[in-house]
C-alpha cells in the first residue's frame, strides 16, 4: 500500500456487537494493462468491523488512487481487500467490483475475508450459481461461536 493513499481508522463506537457497514463508490475508475484504456465500475465493501472502523475520506482518496494504475480486475479486487483487511482487522469483509461493459462483457468479481478462516483473506469461486445464492441468503448476518 505504500504507493496509494494512506488509510485513516477510527475507534468502533459498538465493538460489542456485530454489525454490517457498506460503503460503495459508484464512479471508480482504474486502467486496463493491456490496452492502457481507462475501465469504469463501481466498487462496494461491505465489512463487519472489529476494534477499528474505516475513515470514508481517506478511503475515497485510497480509492482514487487506482484511477491511473494499470490493474486487471481481480487483483484490483484482491489487492483492496488485502489493504482494508490488514489496516482494519475486521470480523468480516467483502469487497465486490462490477465493471462497465467492454466488448459486450460485464465483469463482476469479489473476495471475502473471514477472521476466523484458517487461511486469509478467502477468495470464494463464483463459478457455480448455487453457491452464489446460497452464500447470498443472509450475507449480512454474522453468527459468533460461543467462547469468542
């Protein structure tokens, strides 16, 4: 992270309680490697936050910070995760990226992270449709284990 902006944290005013925040930037802009073409989407995060919460100010500039980076979607996608992930600490994070059209292809990629997952942050397939709609039923609710 230390070419983009730096990200400001503050201190969860609820760590006690799980809760869902989405925060979603409707005009992000990156750049195709290949082409050096500008890529339009939008990203969302949705996060269940731990000790720490995301400032939006510094993550918009964060955000910009992509706007003339050379970048394929899926390690953009992964790349914000990480960052998030490792300056915040959450319970919970997932990050999702649609982008524009380009020659009639609409691409849409997440990555999720899980603090109790053995192996961080976890990038789930959306290869099979089934799994999609199954994790989608309550993406928001978080279930803590007895003894955490």
């Amino acid at each position: 992270m230390s070419e983009r902006a730096k990200l400001d944290l503050f201190d969860n005013p609820h760590p006690e309680r799980d809760y869902c925040i989405t925060i979603k930037c409707p005009e992000f802009t990156s750049v195709c490697p290949r082409t050096g073409q500008p890529d339009f989407g939008e990203i969302t995060i949705e996060y269940c936050p731990d000790k720490l919460c995301i400032e939006l100010k510094s993550l918009k500039f964060y955000l910009q910070s992509y706007r003339n980076k050379g970048i394929f979607y899926e390690a953009l996608t992964n790349d914000i995760l990480n960052d998030l992930c490792n300056n915040s600490k959450p319970r919970w994070m997932k990050v999702t990226s649609r982008f524009k059209p380009r020659g009639g292809i609409i691409t849409e990629v997440f990555a999720e992270y899980k603090a109790d997952s053995p192996a961080q942050p976890v990038l789930r397939s959306s290869a099979k449709g089934e799994s999609i709609q199954r994790r989608r039923k309550h993406p928001r609710r978080m279930v803590r284990r007895a003894g955490k």
